[in-house]
C-alpha cells in the first residue's frame, strides 16, 4: 500500500497551537511535491501550504504567518506547524504527494478542531 499517513491532529483552544506530521507508507514521500489540504463538510478541499522538493514553500492566504510546512529529510516526514489558530481552521486536514502535477497520493486525514 502507498499512501501517505498524516498524525497530530486534535483539539486546540483559540490562539493555540497544533503540529501535524505526515509520513510515506510504502514510499518517499520527499520525492514528491507535497501539500497540506483542508476540507470542511459542504465545502470544496483547499490547499493551504506546499513545499516542492526544492525546498520552495507556499501558503493559502489565509493562513499566512500563521503555518508552517517543513520537511525532515531523514525522518521521511512533512509537518505543518500551525500557530495562533482560529475556528475557522476547523477542518479534517489531508497530506497529498504529486506525481507531476497531479495530487496522486492521499492520507486518510486528521480531524482538527479548534473550540474554546
């Protein structure tokens, strides 16, 4: 099975603070382009940060100054720190790994949900 596997997702308090972790089953994941998603029930999926295997970054607006995508070479693993969280990031949160262009390869997701 190739897939990715995402972790670290939970409750956090307005204003806190969540890390999650995605790792490559069956893969390198840093091979691959890979982006953070969110999707809200009713709503299209939205990419919110990549990192290409450059090493180049990019955010939704959004969440600008407030995420950060990084990546561990040695530990096959992509994180999204995310900081000063507001309700709205509600949402499950999905790794995705590009052949090309194309989002190929997706995690099952990991609720967060941010409620005081």
């Amino acid at each position: 099975q190739v897939r990715p596997v995402e972790s670290g997702g939970g409750l956090a308090q307005p204003g806190g603070s969540l890390r999650l972790s995605c790792v490559g089953l069956g893969f390198t994941l840093l091979d691959h382009n890979v982006g953070w998603f969110r999707q809200v029930s009713g709503k299209e999926r939205e990419l919110v940060a990549s990192i290409i295997s450059g090493g180049t970054t990019n955010y939704a607006d959004s969440v600008k100054g407030r995420f950060a995508i990084s990546r561990d070479n040695a530990k096959n693993t992509i994180y999204l720190q995310m900081n000063s969280l507001l309700p709205e990031d509600t949402a499950i949160y999905y790794c995705a790994a590009a052949s090309g262009t194309t989002w190929t390869y997706w995690g099952q997701g990991t609720q967060v949900t941010v409620s005081s």
